[in-house]
C-alpha cells in the first residue's frame, strides 16, 4: 500500500508550476497553430518562462 502523495514544496513546487505552464502552453499552441512542431522557445516565451 502506497502512502498519500505529498504537497510539493519550495522548488519542487515551482518545478511543477512551471512543467505544467510548459504543457498547457504546448497543448495550445498545437490547438491553435497545427501540429507543425512548435520550437522550445516559442513554447517557453507563451508560458512565461525561460529556457
């Protein structure tokens, strides 16, 4: 039996924060722009964040 996964802290949880943007933004940039593949830095300059 696994024990109950816990809360990410400190840079755990801004790790998260920004592998999630990262996704959310790849997701939408192929919603919005087809399936030609998008570059890093297109993606990371949606999300916010630097590469």
């Amino acid at each position: 039996m696994s024990s109950p996964r816990r809360p990410p802290v400190g840079g755990q949880a801004r790790a998260e924060r920004t592998r999630n943007a990262v996704i959310d933004e790849t997701v939408r940039c192929i919603l919005e722009e087809g399936f030609a593949p998008p570059s890093v830095r297109h993606i990371t300059d949606r999300a916010g964040v630097t590469w």
